[in-house]
C-alpha cells in the first residue's frame, strides 16, 4: 500500500513538473532571450573597450618610440587600424613597433642562413627595407579585405533591417537585432551596426552616429546608405521602402560589376594564352617535323 501511495505521488510530480514546462515555457524562453541580450550587450562593451595589457605588447613596449612619428602619422596609422577593425589603443603602438621588430628579424634570419655572404650591403638594405614596410602592407591588405566584405555584406543587413522595420521596430532596434543576426556570417558589418547602435544608446543623434559609420568604413556604399538614412530621418520619408529599393540598387550594381568581370576575362586570357599555352603547343606541332627534317637532311648529305 505504501509503495502504490509512494508511486502515486512520484507520478504526480513528474505530471506537475511537465505541466508547467509546457504551460510556462514561453516565460522562460523570454526571460532567457533577455539574459542573451544583456549578455551580448556585454560582450560587444567588453569587445570595444580597452583590454589589459598582455605579455606581448609588455614585450614590445619598449620599442613603440624607436620610430620617430608625430601626432598626425599616428592619427593616421590609428584611423588606418580603425578601418581593418582594430580600435584598441595600444594597436598603434603595436604597429609602430613591428616596424622596429620586423626589420630586425629579417636581419638576424639574414645573417643566421648566411644569404647576406652574396652581397651583404644589399641583402642587409632588402631586408631592413623589406621589414620597414612590410607592416604597411599588411595593413593595407587588411584594410582592402574587410572593405570587401563589408560590401559582400552590406545588402543581406539591409535585407534584415527591412523586415525589422516592416515588422514594426525602430531604425535603431533594427540596428540592433542585425548586429545580432549577422554576428557570425557577416561579422564585419555586425560590429559596424553594432558600433552604431551603441553610440546611439550612448546618446549620440542618429545622424551623427550613420556619418561616422561612413567615415569610419570609408566605402561609397556604406557611404551612401548613410547619406540616405540621414535624409529619411530629416524629411520623414518611409525608411523601409527607401533601405529596400537601396538593396535592390546593390544587388544590381554587384550584379553588373560581375558582367563586367566575366567580359574582362577574354582579354585577360590572352596573355597567359601568348606566353604559356601556344610556345607549348607550337612545340608538340613542329616538334616531330623539325626531328624528321633534320633526319632528312643528315641522310642527304651524306
């Protein structure tokens, strides 16, 4: 009796318990979506903001100021780093100092492998010079990369952003649930859209906010998208209408850069044509021949 009574209430129990996951669990599921937010919220403050020092930039430290700059090339260089997506403030002093290591690296790879017994005048200038400007290269490649992504991505956020505003949510909460949705497809303009969401909490007008996300990418799209919230927000035109006629305007413009490209392609072909393919095949066409000719004239004359 006491086990059936025991077995009774254990069921019992097991029966509550599922009721209210089932009944309850849209609660739970927006209580939990709101810790993710305030989660992410606090991921993207960290991710901006200024991180302890490492042991590496101790290390590199003292070879910061080795290089002579001014406060302009500095502002400079920082604007640069901004642009490929690293905004702390110590990445300046990185990138002044890999101008003092890497050249130094080259020099003692120079002399350790020995390729400085040739010409050492000359491989010793190659190599400070090539280590002098190899950080400025990098960074410009890093700059062209995300430049491109950001426009590969600009017209999938303005896609997201149009059905958050067409499904009732503001320009800045739109901003918002972008940033959220792209974070790991399109992480480039996620961080932009994330920065701009920000700096619109931090109370900056939104005007504001979209022309610095332009200054800060330095891409024409970006650019325009920016120039044409701006005058949405100003006239009081429909900002949903106006964001997807703007994508649609991308798509057909990326649509027509690739047209362009597939009709460059011919002439490009030509030269590795000129240069790889016909010395080739002259060689299998003539080849024989040329060996049958000669066999011909070697039996005439003797």
């Amino acid at each position: 009796m006491q086990l059936a009574l025991l077995s009774f209430i254990a069921a019992f129990l097991l029966t509550s318990s599922l009721g209210l996951l089932i009944f309850y669990r849209h609660g739970t599921l927006r209580r939990l979506s709101q810790v993710m937010s305030r989660t992410a919220d606090a991921v993207l403050l960290h991710s901006i903001a200024q991180a302890p020092g490492s042991r590496i930039e101790k290390l590199i430290k003292p070879f910061e100021k080795v290089v002579p700059r001014s406060s302009r090339d500095a502002s400079t260089v920082q604007k640069r780093l901004a642009m490929a997506g690293y905004r702390r403030e110590s990445s300046v002093g990185i990138f002044y100092a890999a101008k003092v290591l890497v050249p130094g690296a080259l020099l003692l790879l120079a002399t350790v492998t020995q390729v400085y017994a040739y010409a050492p005048l000359f491989v010793y200038a190659l190599a400070a010079g090539l280590g002098f400007l190899a950080p400025d290269l990098w960074l410009g490649n890093r700059v062209s990369a995300r430049k491109i992504k950001l426009r590969l991505g600009l017209p999938e956020a303005l896609d997201l952003i149009v059905i958050c505003v067409e499904a009732g949510l503001s320009i800045d909460k739109a901003t918002m649930r972008t940033s959220e949705e792209l974070r790991i497809s399109q992480p480039e303009i996620a961080d932009e859209l994330n920065l701009v969401y920000l700096e619109q909490r931090a109370g900056r007008p939104r005007a504001e906010a979209w022309k610095h996300l332009a200054d800060r990418t330095d891409v024409d799209i970006v650019r325009s998208l920016a120039s044409l919230l701006i005058q949405a927000d100003k006239f009081g035109t429909s900002i949903g209408k106006t964001l997807r006629a703007h994508s649609e305007a991308l798509r057909a413009r990326r649509r027509q850069d690739a047209e362009e490209k597939a009709a460059k392609t011919t002439v490009k072909l030509v030269f590795p044509l000129v240069i790889f393919i016909f010395p080739s095949l002259f060689v299998v066409t003539l080849a024989p021949s040329m060996i049958a000719m000669r066999d011909g004239f070697a039996k005439f004359l003797n």
